[in-house]
C-alpha cells in the first residue's frame, strides 16, 4: 500500500512537472493509485475494518489497475486507443452498479458476484497480458516500417516492464483464486505483500526509466491513392534505381521518409509497395541491399586483414553496429562474415 502510494505521488509530481507525453504519465498514475486503492483496501480487510465502501472500491481497483497498465502500455509505444481499451474496464463497470444492488437487495447472493468478480479478473489478466506483448509486436513491425537500421533495442525497457507485469499477473491471478480469507490471521500474508511490494517497485522503477525517444514519433502520412499496375512497376523501378545507383542504403540512419521523398511520394505508398512487391518491411528490404554490397567487399582480395575487410564492409553498407552486421548478415546467406569471405575471396 504504501510503495502504491509513493509511485503514485511520484508520477502525479512527474506529470504535473512535466507536460511532455501525457498520456504516458496519466495512465501509469492512474495504474499506482488504482493499485493504491486495491492494497489500502487490503489494509483495511486485514485490519478488521473491512466497510461497505471498502469492499466496493477493492472490487473496482481489482478489475481496473490492468486495464489501466494496458492502457498506459498503448500509450508508451503510441499505439492508438481503441474499442478493446474501453471494453476491458466494463466489468468495473458493472460491479460498480451491481454490488450496491447486492448489498441492498441481495440480488446475486454474494457469492455468486464474488465469483463473477474472479473470472472476470482472470480473462482481464489473461487477455491483458497476451495483448500487450501482441502491442509490442505490432510496435516492433512498425519500427522496421520506419527506420532502415534495427531499433527494437528502444522497446528492451518496455519488454522487461511486460515480463515483471506477466510475473506479477500469474502470482495475482493464484491470490485471487486462494482468496483473501486464506491468508487472515495467519502472517503467511506477509508473503504475497513481500512478492508483490518487489514486483510493484520494479514495474515503477523501470517505467521511471522508460521512454520512447520523440524520434519515434511520426505524423500519420497521407493514405496511399489507388495505383495501376505500371505506376507501382514504375514507383518499385525508381526505389531501386535510387538504392542502386545513388546507395541510399549506406545511410545508417535512412528512414522510409528519405527514400519517398528521393523518389517523390509519400512513404505510406512507399511502403505499401515494398511490403506487397517483395513481402518485405522496410527494414528488412533495406539490409538486402547491404549485405549485397558488404558480400561485395568482402570478396575483394586487395585488404590486408580479413579484419579491415570485414570492419569497410560494415561501415560502407549503412550498419549501424557491428552485432546488426553480424545478425542480419547471417540470417541473409547463412554465413558469418568471415565464412563469407574465406569461401568467396578473389
């Protein structure tokens, strides 16, 4: 309760001393104080001060603090809201109506809404988190629809909030099941709340930390027109004729944005013809090019060291980073570098 509530001061001072990404910083202070709500609840019900509004809000908090994580994940990787978004708080939504319904009129016989309370909270947890690394997914692909150089490296921060969330999921979903009458009057209670403090602290700690560089941020570009077959043979011509001849690939930091504006469209085309030519991202179609160029290197004899060769291959290709040159070079021809270069050397 107390670790909620210091994340959740923590992020309300962040928020409101610093206006950039908001809905970031809305929706994770939305996610502590609906966690500190849930275990001040807690508090209360282990306390012996259990109330009507207590168990009220413990039912709400319980049904809303992952729909709200999943809202914070959408919007740290700016994937836009949707309609699963909203749906996913209508069972806190419906407790919220129904159990002072209950209390009064004994509508459900308790039980039965406590029941519906719990599989309502495994579907969320479940459905949460297979949808999140589903986002991250989605987020990765449209990097590569982007950026010609592998910048899933700015998503590891967000993978590791996702992995702690899945722990912390699991472990919540068997507390739900065992129920809070299992651990009363019994300091076995102080397990789940040393488990959960860590877990809690680490999901506030990382997203401290995390952030998505404003680079990533692109403006929606226009909708691609309805084109003929020959003005997409024409517009995949000059995409290749511009890599080809003026080597746009050895940019490190070539965006789709630079090549649609080298060919004089808009890179929403620019990609749909990419993707649907060659069943490629932009990224991926980008280091074809590349490996092309440093398989060319690398088979010229007149470098000293196998080391100088490999070292002008990496850098004349457009990579950023030895390790991506590596990579993707192997998963291309099957081949290290090296390998590539001992067999095919002139």
């Amino acid at each position: 309760m107390m670790l909620c509530f210091f994340w959740s001061i923590f992020w309300l001072v962040r928020w409101y001393g610093d206006r950039s990404e908001p809905r970031v910083k809305r929706t994770i202070t939305l996610f502590f104080i609906a966690a500190a709500v849930l275990y001040t609840d807690h508090w209360l019900y282990f306390s012996e001060r259990q109330s009507f509004v207590g168990t009220w809000t413990y039912f709400i908090a319980n049904l809303s603090v992952y729909p709200i994580y999943y809202t914070y994940l959408r919007a740290l990787t700016r994937t836009k809201p949707n309609a699963e978004m909203y749906l996913l708080f209508l069972p806190a939504v419906l407790i919220a109506i129904l159990y002072p319904l209950d209390v009064h009129f004994r509508m459900l016989h308790g039980g039965n809404l406590l029941l519906f309370a719990r599989i309502c909270f495994a579907i969320e947890v479940i459905w949460v988190w297979w949808r999140g690394y589903r986002v991250l997914r989605e987020t990765r692909a449209r990097l590569d629809d982007i950026y010609s150089d592998d910048r899933s490296y700015l998503l590891h921060p967000t993978y590791l909030i996702q992995h702690l969330l899945g722990i912390t999921a699991a472990f919540s979903m068997c507390l739900n099941l065992l129920g809070r009458d299992f651990f009363a009057e019994s300091m076995m209670v102080s397990i789940p709340a040393i488990i959960m403090s860590a877990l809690l602290f680490g999901i506030g700690y990382v997203a401290a930390h995390t952030t998505l560089p404003q680079e990533t941020i692109h403006t929606e570009a226009p909708q691609a027109k309805e084109t003929t077959i020959e003005e997409t043979d024409a517009l995949m011509h000059a995409i290749t004729t511009i890599l080809r001849e003026q080597k746009l690939f050895a940019l490190p930091d070539l965006t789709i944005q630079d090549l649609a504006s080298a060919v004089h469209s808009n890179r929403t085309y620019v990609s749909q013809c990419i993707n649907r030519r060659t069943g490629l991202s932009f990224s991926q179609y980008v280091a074809r090019y590349r490996v092309e160029h440093a398989q060319q290197i690398l088979r010229d004899s007149g470098y000293g060291t196998d080391k100088e060769a490999i070292m002008d291959a990496m850098t004349s290709s457009g990579f950023s980073s030895d390790q991506t040159f590596y990579r993707v070079f192997k998963e291309i021809t099957g081949e290290t570098p090296l390998q590539y270069r001992h067999k095919n050397l002139q």
